[in-house]
C-alpha cells in the first residue's frame, strides 16, 4: 500500500466514484486535458473520457449552473473552483438556488453535487487565492460544508460528500496538498460527515482545529505534552452541520477549551463554536474561551501571510493563558 497525499488521496477518491458510479461526472476549469491547477483530476479525462471529465470555460456561475442543473436531472456532478474565493461569482447559484432546491420543490428535488475548491493560505499566492470562506458558506442553510485536514479524511469524506444526496462544499487545505502523506487502500470506505474526529485524548485543556491549521494545533500539543499538560485535540473536519456534541463533552472533561483556525476573527466559525460552547457548556468551563485565529484583514501578501496565520507560538500562548485562569 502505497503513502499518498492529499491531493493524490482527492484524486483517489474522484476516480473510485468515476468507476463506482457512471452517474458522476467532473467538471470545471482545465479539470480535463491539464488535470486541474493543482493536478487534482490528474488522468482522470484520459481514463474515463472527456464525457465525464468537463472542461469548461472560466466562468464560476456558469460552472455551479451547469452542475446544479445535472444534479436536478439525477446526475452526480463534482464541480471545481480553482480556488476557494473564485467562487464569489458563483454565489447567486450557490446561495440562491443550490442550497434551497430541496425546500423550495418540498424535497421533490435533491441535489446531489459538490463544489470542490482549493482553500486557505501559506502558499504564497496572492490574497485573492488564500482566502478562508468556510463560515460564510456554514452560515448558508441547505450547505453542508466539509474540511479535510489530512490524506485519509480527504479520501474517506469526499467519498461521502460525492454520495450524499444534498450539495456539499468541499475546501481542500491546499497548504497541506503534499506536505503529509498516508497509506490509504482505495477501499471505497468512506468517513462519516457532520463528525468531528478526537486525534488526541486528553485532561487539560480542548484544543479544536480544522483544516490545515490541525497540523500547528498538534504541534502545540506535542509541546504541551512536554510540559506535562495534557491537551485534547479535535478535528472539526465537517464545518456545517457542526459536531458540537463532541466538542461540549471534550469541554466537560477538560474544563478549558482553545478555538484555532485561520480566517479573520470577527465572524468566523470559531466565533460560532464558542458561541455553541457558551450557550450549554457554560458551568463546565474553568476558563475563558480561547480563539487564535487570523485578524480582520484581507490576507497579507506573502512576506506577511506567517504572520496573520495562527503559529505554533501564538497557540501555546493562547493555552498557557488559559491554563494559568483562575
């Protein structure tokens, strides 16, 4: 069994549907004869053929269109943004008609699509090509919205995403693309959605991530450990529908509870987490709510974007604060 990464693991995956299931189809941007900007359809046309595997012209709303419309008429469709905020011309489709289909027919249509996307930033592109959407997609009703952090959940919730009856936003951490590698048997197991994953148990305090930024949460924790502070860590994996259970039990056991993700603060999921965690875990806590997050800017240009990204630092300082409340 071979290591893969996560952008080998999401072309695993779409080419196990591809041969599962005739009617799912790929579309999008150069996702034929180029095999997508990163490579994620890397083969995929020259396999399963240029019916299946669409190259359309660079226009978001005509893309999510197009597949909203084969998903109403029983297709499969996994459509591709080359990037998470070149869907922002795609809005109109995605909020107006892919996410209400199902309320608005009673349920007498379902869409079963997903919108994959590249996200997040780190790699030095420019601030147009890191942004961090997924609470503005979360906040939309009728979207399941699904971050995986490494190869094995992208592999194992892009299966469930692609057959999921309703639509699903997927964001790929393209920071993480081929900086983590796993062996993943291409078994066609696919990972629950609306789940959150316990990578680490622990007594001390609840560090919660998501994405790329699970690898500086786990990081933290190693070095917690160090210090003889046992860190629980929690991988949110499905942003929307959220998985608060887990987390308000993990907040039970621990009593202190740090938020890290990457979007700018205001507004973002870590504000709803906290939130949630406000509302019925309150007299569990014996600290504050911790967030580290992004600031309220548009993401910096690459000699900045380290710096508006959470760090290993920031996190450890973040915990210790909390650690030490009293």
């Amino acid at each position: 069994m071979a290591a893969i990464t996560l952008i080998e693991a999401v072309n695993l995956a779409l080419a196990h549907e591809l041969k599962r299931d005739n009617d799912v189809v790929v579309l999008g941007e150069d996702v034929g004869v180029n095999g997508g900007v990163f490579r994620a359809t890397n083969g995929l046309a020259q396999k399963f053929g240029k019916d299946r595997v669409i190259d359309t012209p660079l226009a978001e709303s005509m893309i999510a269109g197009l597949a909203i419309g084969m998903a109403a008429q029983g297709m499969k469709p996994v459509a591709e943004m080359q990037f998470e905020a070149f869907m922002m011309p795609a809005y109109d489709m995605i909020y107006n008609h892919m996410a209400r289909m199902r309320l608005r027919t009673r349920g007498r249509i379902t869409l079963p699509m997903v919108i994959r996307a590249p996200w997040g930033g780190g790699i030095h592109a420019p601030e147009h090509h890191s942004d961090s959407p997924e609470a503005q997609c979360a906040h939309i009703p009728g979207l399941k919205v699904v971050i995986p952090s490494n190869p094995s959940r992208a592999y194992g919730l892009l299966l469930a995403a692609i057959r999921d009856p309703d639509p699903v936003l997927f964001f790929e951490p393209k920071r993480v693309y081929r900086i983590v590698k796993h062996e993943i048997e291409d078994n066609g197991e696919e990972y629950p959605l609306g789940t959150c994953f316990v990578d680490r148990e622990g007594t001390d305090i609840t560090l919660v991530s998501w994405g790329a930024m699970m690898h500086e949460t786990l990081i933290a924790a190693d070095k917690l450990k160090l210090e003889g502070i046992s860190a629980e860590v929690i991988d949110v994996a499905t942003i929307s529908p959220l998985d608060i259970d887990t987390i308000l039990e993990s907040v039970a056991k621990t009593g202190r509870l740090c938020i890290v993700c990457e979007a700018p603060r205001s507004g973002s999921w870590a504000s709803e987490i906290a939130a949630q965690v406000a509302e019925n875990g309150l007299f569990n806590l014996l600290a504050p709510i911790g967030r580290v997050t992004g600031y309220d800017t548009t993401m910096p240009y690459y000699k900045l974007e380290k710096q508006f990204m959470p760090s290993v630092d920031r996190i450890l300082e973040e915990a210790r604060r909390l650690l030490e409340y009293k």
